[in-house]
C-alpha cells in the first residue's frame, strides 16, 4: 500500500460503523477459521461456530487472528516506548486543522525521539515516542 492509498479511520467511528450493520459476537475467544465457499467461518473456544463475510481481528499485537493468517510474522522488540493519545478539533486548532488536513504530521528529533500527530474530521491523533535507553538512563541518574 502506497502512502496515496493509506487511509486514516477514528477507532471510535470504525466501532459505530461496524456496530450498526454487523451481528457481533462479544464476549468469545477466537480459535481458529476457515476460508468457505460463500464467506468465513469462525470457530470459538466454546465450540460455537459462526458464519460470516467480514472477520475484523481486535486482539491486540498479540493476535490470534493475524498469528493464522501470517504465521510467520514475528513481533521484535525495538527498544521503543510510545503514548499516544486523542484530542478534539477546537477553533485553536482551525489553522493547523487546514495546513495538515487529513494528513500524518512527523517530527522527528535527536536520539529517536519523534511525535507523530494525524488530523481527522473531529479530532487529533497524536503519538510520542523514545528510545527504551532514554527512560534506563533517566532512572539510572534520579537513583544515584
């Protein structure tokens, strides 16, 4: 996927959506599935088994879904710390709003540090990130 066709959802609206038109099943634990004929099939750790045509994996960086799906992806540990967190749109931000409409905001500073911020229709999201090392050697100084 290049950076033209990337696409940028609010979790919050993605959830709305999916909430109106799609029987979810809450409160299972994924298994495993199956690719059939007209769709997929989902098998639960209660022996439910449910039918469908979309499967949306929710699970988190450890997931069971993706872990089917690509076997062989491995998670790596990059020594990175990252927050990240949500803003509403205000009128302050109105200029900002218009020069990066839409669009992935990046700073990036000395050692790794970078803060990443992305506009969407309603709100700003933003993330601040470090190197593992920086918060080591922090403690490191404080303790002595």
């Amino acid at each position: 996927m290049s950076i033209g066709e990337m696409k940028f959802v609010e979790r919050a609206l993605l959830r709305r959506n999916l909430l109106k038109n799609i029987d979810i099943r809450w409160n299972k634990r994924f298994v495993s599935y199956e690719i059939i004929e007209d769709g997929i099939q989902v098998h639960f750790d209660d022996d439910s088994i449910v039918q469908g045509s979309l499967l949306v994996g929710c699970d988190g960086a450890r997931s069971s879904v993706r872990a089917q799906l690509m076997p062989d992806f491995r998670i790596e540990d990059t020594g990175t710390i990252q927050v990240a967190g949500r803003l509403e749109q205000t009128a302050e931000f109105t200029q900002i709003k218009n020069l990066a409409s839409n669009s992935l905001v990046q700073v990036l500073g000395d050692q790794g540090h970078s803060i990443y911020m992305i506009s969407t229709e309603h709100s700003w999201f933003w993330s601040l990130a470090w190197s593992n090392s920086d918060v080591t050697l922090t403690k490191t100084t404080h303790d002595q």
